[in-house]
C-alpha cells in the first residue's frame, strides 16, 4: 500500500468514526465542565443582576462571542482529526467571528471618546481575565486530549491548537458571567490573548499526544 492509499484508507475510517467522535467529545467534556464549575464556584461567582443586564449590546456580545468561538472550534477540531478533512467551512465560520469582533471593537471606538480608549482596554480585571480563562480552560484541555486521541489527525500540533481553542473558549464562556468588563475593546485584547496562550499550549501538547 502506497502513502496516497494509506491517507485514503484513513480518511474513510475517520469519516465513518467522526459521529462517535463527535458524540465522545460531548461526553467527555461533561464531566471537565464540572470541573470548571467547580473551579467558578470556589474563585468566582455569577455577575450581580447579570440577567438584568443580558438585553445590553455590550454584554450579551461579551457572553454570545465566546460561545460562538467554542461551537466553531469543535467543528474544526473534529475535522482536524480526520485526515485530508476540507477546512474551508471552518475557515469561514472564524472569518465571519473575526469580522464581528471588528466590527463591534469599530462600533466602540466610534461611541466611546479617545480619551476613554485606554481604560477601555486595560479594564479593571486585565489580570484576573489572564489567569482565570487558563483556569477554568484546564479541565476541558484535558478531557478534549483524551477524546481526541481517538484520532487520526495528519497534523498533531494544529489538532492540538484546535483542542486549546475549543477549551479556551468554553473558559471564557464561563468567565464572561463573571467578568464586569464588557468593552469590546476588553474582549479584542484580554479574552483573546488568554484563548491565543491556550491554543497555543495545545498546540505544543497536541504535537506529542496527538502525534500517531
């Protein structure tokens, strides 16, 4: 058997495997998700009036955007395991969030005085958004290796940048109901470097334990 009948044969195998794939990773992420909520619940705590506050711009785009980024990410984690996987809807759906990102940091720039523009981006939890994203990305880091080690990716380090993008985004998720830091500014710089650090661990994990 040559190298293009060896990647086809896997291809098969991994398209007949993605739905189980798929369902595991839902599975095993359970369980890292009660982890996190643990994790939450012994350093943080839900946003006061945090419901009352859903219906502003701000805050329903600082809680909708990182669960956006999570629901793209296991689409694209999944195909990163698959040998010969078409990324191109992957690459669309983080296209479209990039632009919705820029176009709500231009909106603020626009509404918010230049003289505001600092304080909007350092916020008053820079700190805190650094360290609890990691956090509570831990578990669901984890749980998403052991699952994906079932596998077959052609590219262990982007696989594994795929494993820390998705925990990286379900760990912002969790910490934008805490976080009273709503400037899109604040989410472009502070949330996004946390997810880049993550994504990038996996992807320096991800080229031994997902390596086959």
């Amino acid at each position: 058997m040559n190298t293009e009948d060896l990647i086809r044969a896997l291809a098969a195998d991994a398209e007949a495997k993605v739905t189980p794939l798929g369902r595991a990773l839902i599975f095993g992420l359970l369980p890292a998700l009660a982890v996190s909520g643990l994790l939450y619940s012994l350093m943080l705590a839900p946003r006061p009036h945090l419901l009352a506050l859903i219906a502003e711009p701000r805050v329903l785009f600082k809680l909708g955007f990182p669960l956006a980024l999570a629901g793209c990410a296991g689409v694209t984690l999944l195909r990163l395991v698959r040998p010969c996987s078409d990324l191109r809807l992957c690459l669309a759906m983080l296209a479209v969030l990039a632009l919705a990102l820029a176009a709500a940091v231009i909106s603020e720039l626009v509404m918010v005085p230049q003289s505001l523009w600092q304080a909007a981006v350092m916020g008053h939890y820079a700190l805190a958004c650094s360290v609890c994203i990691p956090l509570l990305s831990a578990a669901p880091l984890v749980a998403a290796f052991i699952v994906m080690r079932q596998g077959a990716p052609t590219h262990p380090a982007l696989a594994g940048a795929g494993v820390g993008f998705l925990a990286s985004a379900i760990g912002a998720a969790i910490y934008a109901t805490h976080c009273p830091d709503d400037s899109p500014l604040f989410v472009a710089t502070w949330y996004v470097l946390a997810i880049a650090c993550v994504t990038a661990l996996g992807a320096i994990v991800g080229r031994r334990v997902l390596r086959w």
